[in-house]
C-alpha cells in the first residue's frame, strides 16, 4: 500500500536538492579558485623566471648603454659650455697652423701617455683593493 508522501514532504526534497546543488556549486567554485590561485603562482615564478633571463642576457649590452650615457652627457657638457670649447677649438687650430710638427708631436706624447695609463690602471686597481 503506497502511501501519499505529505503535503510538505515535496517541499523539503526540493529543499534538500537545492541544498546539495548549493554544496555542489560553492565546492565547484572553490575548485576553480583554487585552479586559478595555482595559475595565478605559476605565472608568478615564470614571471620571475624570465625577469632573471631578461636581466641576464641584458648584462651583455650593458657596456653599449654606458657608452651612449658618456657620449651623451659629453653632449651635455658641450651644450652647457660652449665658450670653452669654441677657445680650445680655436687654439688646437692655432696651434696645427702655426706648428705642426711639434702640434703631431705632442699629440703622439699624448696618445702614448693615455695608453700607458689605460694599460697600468689595472694594476693600480688591484694594488689599491688589497691596500
């Protein structure tokens, strides 16, 4: 003999399905977030990764960057004195045309000086570090 479910019994099993579809969903949801977090760090460390990458490989064109930065505050400088350079341009050019021998002379000494100094400066940076 079947008997007729209650009047409010109908009510509570939709109740009790809507609850478990709730359950259902916020366990999904968590899920999700929980898919998304794990992307989100995963991004993170190759983020990371290619940040290290980037500065390393950058490492190599760093000298190139430092030369434009010297040839452009040289620029600067010249744009800020241009008295200055327009006398010593006019004395080298005096000097080349009323001596230029001894003007050849002096710049071969100079050249000579400043390579001799490029090449010493090592030693003195190390003596220096282990004084």
């Amino acid at each position: 003999m079947n008997e007729a479910p209650a009047p409010g019994a109908a009510g509570l099993a939709d109740d009790a399905a809507r609850v478990q579809v709730a359950r259902h969903l916020r366990r999904k949801k968590i899920d999700v977030d929980d898919s998304l977090l794990s992307r989100r760090d995963q991004l993170k460390l190759r983020s990371d990764y290619l940040r290290n990458q980037l500065s390393f490989k950058a490492g190599r064109v760093q000298p190139v960057f430092r030369a434009a930065d010297r040839v452009a505050d040289g620029a600067q400088w010249v744009k800020a004195h241009p008295g200055l350079v327009a006398v010593a341009v006019a004395g080298l050019l005096g000097a080349v045309i009323a001596r230029p021998r001894a003007f050849m002379r002096l710049g071969s000494r100079a050249f000579a000086a400043w390579q001799m100094v490029q090449r010493t400066q090592p030693l003195v940076r190390a003596f220096m570090r282990r004084g």
